[in-house]
C-alpha cells in the first residue's frame, strides 16, 4: 500500500514556530556541525527533512485523511444529488487556484534566493582574471555549481506560469508547466552531488579571504513582501542549501495540487506523470532510514509477592527514561526492560531498589526544586495527529483485507508513536527518597495515580519494619523473576487491546456534582474531575471551595469533551489555606480526602436523560447526575428561532441591528476577561457553571442593560464558557462553511510560502463582520497568551480550545454522520479533523501581523487577480 501524503504544519513563517514544523534555518546552523548529505525523503507520507531523528516530530496532520474528511467534494459529494456534486467539485476547483497562487508565491521566493547567490558571482569570476583576485575561476565553479541553470529553468517555469494564474478560470491548464519543470529535475542530481564540496570549499575560502567572508555573510535577498524592508542578509551557506530543500518538496507540492485537480482535468494525468518523475528522482538519491524501534511485548507469568507493578517515566539527569516499576511486599524495584538480541527471552535490568523500611515520600524543602522539562503542547499534539492518522489506516485495511505485513507495519508505527506519547506527555513529580542515599523522580500525568502509590506504599509500610540489603545474586534473581511475576504485561497502547473492546467516547459529557456526604468534620472542600484521553489522564474540571461543612453542596454543571474516553475520575481536596511551604512544581499542597472513578459505560450513557450516580470513597459519598452527547449531535449548529437575540443568530445580522463591527456580547465577555481573567489558572479551558453560563446567555438574548452587572459578579470562567457558547451556537461558523474546506486544505499544504499566500487570502475573503471579529479575538487571545506562566494559557492551548468553537462547520457541510441510530463511539477521524481545526487557528494565532481589511489587497501575491 501507498501511504498517502501528509499535509505539513510548516513553521517557517513570522512568529514562534511550533517545534515539530520544519525550521530551514534551524537545519542549516544544524548543517554546520554535520558532513554527511541531508537525508531526502521521497514518500508521501513524511516530509522532507534534514535527519531520520526529526521523522517522529515532523510526521503531522495527514492530507490523506483531511482529504477523506474534507476536501473529497471533487469525488465524493452527495450521491443522490448532482446539484450537491457540481458544488463540490466548484470547491475543489475553487482550493486549486488557492494552491496554485501559493506555489507562485513560494517560486518567486525561491527565484529570489538564487538571484542573491548569483550577484556576487560576475564581479567574482571577474576578478579572477585580475592579479588580485578574491576566487581562482575554479574555487567560483565549485562553489556556484549549477546555480545559474537552476535559475534559468525556475525563471521559466514562473514566467509560463504567471500569465496563466492572473487569467485564471477553472478550465485553465498549467500541468505541462509542472511536467517540463519535473522532466529537468536532473539537473539537482548534479547539484546535490556537489553541494558537500560547494559547502566546504565556500568555508575554507571564507577562512582565508576575509573580503570572501564579508560577501558570504551579507548576501541581499529581495523581499517580497511590501509591508517589510526590501532585502534581507542571509549567508552564503544559507543560500546553498535553499536547492537542496527545494528538490526535496517536489514531490509534496504536486500533491497538493493533485489533490485538488479532478480526475477529468485535462491537467490530471500531466500532474500524475509530473509526480512520478518527482519520486522516482527522489528515489533514487535517497538514504537508508535508521529501523524503527521494536514494539515491547512479554509473557504471561504468574503471580507471587508482588503489590503492584506499572510503566512509569522517570527523569534521570533532565531526560525521560520508560521504567516498569514493580512494587514488592518489602521493596520498590525500578527496572528497565532490556533489548531482546537473537530471539532470546525478555530480560530486565535493574536500575535501582529501596527497601520500603528505607522509603520516604519527599516535599519540596527537601528536593531539588528546579523545574520539570516540558514537552511543548505542539508536539503533543503532534503526536496525537499521527496516532490517529495509523489508527485510521489500519481500520481501512481491515475493511480491504490486505495482506498482514502492511497490518504489521501499520502496528509497529502505532506502537511506536504511543510509546513516545506516553513518554513525553506527563509532567506531575513522584518524588521518592532512600534514607541512605539517593532521591528519585517520577514523571505520572495525575495527582490520582500519585495518591494511590502513596497509599499503597505507606500501608504496607506498616507492616515492614527492616533495613535489609540484597547481594548482587539476591538481585539478580529478582530482577530475572520479574519476567514472571509482572501483572502489567505491555504499556497500556491501544495496540494491545481487543478489537472488540470499546474505542472510548468521543463527544461531551456534561457532569453535576451535588454534594457530599460522610465527612466526619467541617472542612473547605472541592472536587475536580479527570478524564483518560490517548492513555493518560487529564484535569477537566474543578468546583468552587465549599467552606466549613461537612455537607457541601456545589450543584455545579460542567461540559468535559471526551477523546476516545474511558474513565471519569473525581478528586476531593481539602483546601489548605494556611500552608507556608513552597509549592512544589506541578503538585498541589491542598490534602486529598477522597478519591474514586467510574467507567463511561457506552451503554448506560446511550440515552439522553441523565444518569444518577454516587461514587463512594474512603466512607465519602460523592452524588453526580452525568448526560453523554455524541459528537454527531453535538457538532451540530442549530439557528436561533428567536431572531431578535444574539445566540444562534448570524454574525452579520447581529453587527447590522447594532450598528457595530463586532457584537456587543464580544466585546463585553472579552473586556471582563482582561479586567479579572488574565491571570487566572486554565481562562478557556476550565469549565465555568452551565447555571450561570445559561443565565447570561438568556440576559444577552433579552437585551438585558443589567448584563455588565451580572458579569460582574459572576465567577470569570462562567464569562469565558459565555464567549465560548456564542461562537458554538452561530447558525454557521466564524470561518465559514463555504471557505472551511479550503482553510482545512490550505493548513496542509507542504511549502511555508505557498501555505502563508493561501491561509491570508482565505483569512481576507470572510466578510468583513466575521473578519473584524476575528481579528478582535484575535489580539486578545494573544494578550492572553502573553500572560501564559501564570495563567498556563499558551497559544498552542487556547488554539485547541477555540479551534473547534470558531471552524466547525454546520451540519450540511460537515461529515459528520446523518444516521441517528449510529453507535456513539467515534473513529478517530474526529480526533484529525479537530486537530486541523485546532492547527488552522494556531497558525494565525503565530503569526506575528495579519493585514487589516483596509490593506488586504496590498499584501498578498495576485489577491485580485485569484
């Protein structure tokens, strides 16, 4: 099987870049310290990059299944309906003149990068022939090889190009541009053959000619831009390598425009010919990639004196190590699984033990206090994208009956990717110290799983009362029995369940937390909710502290979003206002009282009534009513039958009755945030009371004069869920169901520039209340961002909260299923077209100016003319 092509997150643009996007000028400071060639991948299902290390965090959001979920209007459409099919193909047409105008951009960037590496070059060969030359005519040769032809076949490919894009129509014809332009890709075997010589020959040369180094490092670069200064310096290393990652986005930008040129296109079979060429080019210059690693599987053994036993990460000198940590009635053993070599049996080694009479659970007066490693939320969510998209690739193989081997391929690359998630994803310290030496920490993604190992260990505690010390055969012997005794047999993936078990929910589960009963004294109480999403868990949701009762009763509601979810798990803290110690790092210094979970029975969850439960735990009764909306319901936008209110009413109606740019209800909600919820922990992503949510939307739907008051004294998460709901409930979406389609194939495509050109004409074509309001947003949430060490708001997380809220398309243009009767588990397609959402909105919440609708016909390339 072919894997399809994946549409990139790039991040060469103006802004910070999200660490798994592709930074060019990263990989050449990178090239400095490197002599071997840059690997070129050709598959189409990788972008090209610099080294096989980079593949796990470049692999993103996968055209293959956008174009499933999304940009399928040239072929699928709906089939009872050819009005709906002439519609869809209008589109695809309509998104390969959006492709199109950034591949022109992108060619002039890169026509203008060769020209920069050419001007020197004339006066130089001049020189040479002078008794002072600063080049011998060879050393000129070696360094500007085959630069002028690669000019000269790129000029022309623009020139043929150019007209043909500003006399644009749909029937228009650029394939044998794009096949000429392939047929010539010869031409970069020679240069990639040399470019190790040009690079070292350009540095001895600059070491001793200091006239040679001044030109190499201030070379001008025409800008493109007018809004920016008209050149720019880049260094003559820089520059060379500009061909070589070039050649290797052939491939990946005729994808992209095969991807929205019909079948019946006369430029279909030009652009398929014109993609052949490109790979088998590429192929044939192509490296060796480094083996994946091997997925950890053991045998089942049996039982013996062993508490418990979990894969853990643990940190060891700032970097995460994957340990099975195996808890006996005497000691605590961390051990790492050893590689298997030759087929031999699975092996572990011991890193270390503490005898339980020796083990002690540290606070941060006596820890090493500096911080925790974060892997940034990017590349996470990097990580969750490629999961998803195997996931999705398997299940189409199931459905094909292919052979195993691409099955075994397919479940290794899956293994692969939740190991590493896994890995990377928890950031909560588990800190254990031995009285006679070392102290040791855990990386564990819930305060839950840490009270339970606290438990656990301090309750056999009790009944241990020596020091002891093993030989090394003792521990040896134990280590070997370990193979036997685990009850864990493999890190918790999905590889390893059943096909038969349940994939989770994906959807919204709104949850009532009453009250509590059982405590035995009054106390300030207040619980949080967790939920497992892609094998870890995470905080949802958190109720006001309820003062000095041993009865509270929050009666608060809260809307948690389910990916793939299995377990609600509650928390009850005891708030603890008088503590003078520190805070340690991601761990809170409020007691638990209580903790307990349930499971999301997909079953019992079926209907939409709610479902009355109480979770009992350490003689605290907690009651909760829970109601579970599927995501094929839940996505739907439902327009107002009230036309004189403000929810559910479209945009543009609601900025004409009121005579303004942006909605009133925008503006106010935005404007308490920044008074009283700039710094407050989790704005947007905490869930506020659905009671006051509720009464707030019913004051702006009645035109209430006395809202500002109410929002006032309401808490700030319930203003930011308000601003949330309006943009959920919107008859249609911020960005548009018309242009939605197109935004999801622009964030996909493979070349930064042609990306930037597609994404901003896109942005620029919502009408302009829309526009403006976004705009408006816009700037706040990246206020809000700016405040993220204290709010712990980045733009990667309030993107992932408002992505979904500002492009969800209605339900007539989306996928989503129509049949009610449809089982509430989702495919993980849902999670892909979340997280292109999420990427659309990221992208423009990075960049560091967007023009404004005054000057938008001034700073994009052929915005009249496409």
């Amino acid at each position: 099987m072919t894997e399809k092509g994946n549409g990139l997150v790039d991040a060469s643009f103006s802004g910070t870049p999200p660490t798994y996007g592709y930074d060019a000028d990263r990989a050449e400071e990178q090239r400095r310290h490197h002599d071997i060639l840059p690997y070129i991948d050709d598959s189409p299902s990788s972008s090209p990059h610099l080294s096989s290390k980079s593949r796990s965090s470049r692999d993103t959001l996968s055209s293959g299944s956008l174009e499933s979920s999304k940009s399928d209007t040239l072929s699928s459409g709906s089939l009872g309906s050819s009005k709906s099919t002439e519609l869809d193909l209008e589109k695809g047409l309509e998104m390969r003149k959006w492709v199109l105008s950034g591949i022109l951009a992108s060619e002039e960037t890169y026509l203008s990068h060769l020209e920069a590496l050419l001007l020197p070059m004339k006066p130089l060969k001049a020189a040479a022939t002078t008794s002072q030359p600063v080049l011998t005519l060879q050393q000129i040769e070696t360094i500007f090889f085959k630069v002028p032809e690669l000019y000269e076949i790129h000029k022309e490919f623009y020139d043929g190009l150019l007209p043909r894009v500003q006399q644009w129509s749909h029937h228009q014809r650029v394939g044998d541009l794009f096949q000429k332009l392939a047929s010539q890709l010869g031409l970069y075997r020679a240069f990639v053959d040399n470019y190790e010589v040009a690079v070292e020959t350009a540095e001895k040369c600059c070491q001793a000619n200091t006239q040679f180094a001044e030109i190499s490092e201030n070379l001008k670069v025409r800008s493109m831009k007018e809004c920016k200064d008209q050149t720019a310096k880049n260094s003559l290393e820089t520059l060379l390598y500009k061909p070589v990652d070039r050649v290797t986005r052939s491939t990946l930008v005729l994808h992209d425009l095969l991807k929205h040129t019909p079948s019946s296109h006369p430029d279909h079979p030009l652009l398929q010919d014109a993609l052949r060429i490109s790979q088998n080019f590429l192929s044939s210059i192509n490296e060796e990639i480094t083996p994946r690693r091997q997925s950890m599987t053991v045998k089942k053994g049996e039982n013996r004196q062993l508490l418990k036993d979990r894969f853990m990460v643990e940190l060891v000198e700032g970097a995460r190590k994957l340990r099975h940590v195996f808890l006996f009635t005497d000691l605590l053993l961390c051990a790492k699984l050893k590689k298997q070599i030759g087929g031999k049996s699975q092996q572990y080694d011991c890193k270390w033990y503490i005898p339980l009479s020796d083990l002690t659970f540290q606070t941060i007066d006596e820890s090493d206090s500096s911080p925790i490693p974060q892997v940034p939320d990017e590349e996470i969510d990097a990580m969750k994208i490629k999961i998803s998209q195997i996931k999705n690739e398997i299940q189409r193989e199931k459905r094909a009956n292919k052979g195993s081997k691409v099955m075994e391929r397919l479940r290794k690359k899956l293994c692969e990717q939740e190991s590493l998630l896994l890995l990377m994803s928890p950031c909560m310290a588990f800190r254990v110290h031995n009285r006679n030496g070392k102290s040791y920490m855990f990386l564990i993604s819930s305060d839950y799983e840490r009270a339970e190992w606290r438990e656990i260990i301090r309750e056999q505690q009790k009944k241990c009362f020596k020091s002891f010390t093993l030989t090394s055969v003792e521990l040896q012997m134990l280590t070997n029995s370990c193979v036997k005794l685990q009850t864990v047999h493999s890190i918790p993936l999905t590889i390893n369940k059943e096909d038969d078990e349940s994939p989770g929910l994906y959807g919204f589960l709104n949850v009532i937390i009453h009250s509590a009963s059982g405590l035995k004294q009054s106390l300030n109480l207040y619980c949080t909710l967790e939920v497992d999403s892609f094998g870890y868990f995470v905080n949802k949701a958190k109720t006001r502290v309820y003062r000095d009762t041993t009865e509270p009763n929050w009666n608060e509601e809260f809307e948690i979003e389910l990916e793939g979810s299995q377990t609600l798990r509650l928390l009850c803290y005891e708030k603890c206002y008088n503590k003078t110690r520190l805070k340690e790092e991601g761990e809170n210094t409020d007691r638990i009282m209580a903790k307990g979970q349930i499971q999301l029975d997909p079953q019992t969850l079926q209907g939409k009534d709610w479902q009355r439960t109480v979770i009992s735990m350490n003689g605290i009764e907690v009651k909760l009513s829970m109601k579970f909306t599927s995501r094929e319901f839940s996505l739907k936008r439902m327009p107002s039958r009230k036309q004189t209110g403000v929810f559910g009413v479209k945009i543009g109606a609601v900025t004409k009755r009121e005579r303004s740019k942006v909605p009133y209800i925008v503006r106010q909600c935005l404007e308490e945030v920044e008074r009283r919820g700039m710094e407050e922990v989790g704005i947007y992503r905490v869930s506020g009371v659905a009671t006051d949510i509720q009464a707030l939307k019913a004051a702006f739907d009645a035109n209430n004069k006395d809202v500002s008051v109410m929002m006032s004294e309401m808490d700030v998460n319930a203003i930011a869920g308000t601003l949330k709901l309006y943009f959920r409930e919107l008859p249609e979406p911020l960005f548009t169901d018309e242009l939605y389609p197109s935004f999801a194939g622009g964030i996909a495509l493979s070349d930064s520039v042609a990306k930037e050109s597609c994404m901003l004409n896109l942005l620029l074509s919502l009408p302009e209340p829309n526009l403006v309001t976004f705009l408006f947003l816009l700037d706040h949430l990246k206020r809000v961002a700016e405040n993220e060490s204290v709010n712990k708001m980045s733009l990667h997380n309030l993107a992932t909260v408002f992505g979904p809220t500002l492009l969800r398309p209605s339900e007539k243009d989306s996928k989503i299923p129509a049949n009610p009767t449809q089982p509430i588990t989702m495919s993980d397609s849902w999670s892909l077209e979340v997280m292109s959402q999420v990427q659309v909105l990221l992208y423009f919440l990075q960049l560091e100016t967007i023009p404004t609708p005054d000057s938008k016909r001034q700073s994009i390339l052929f915005s009249t003319e496409v």
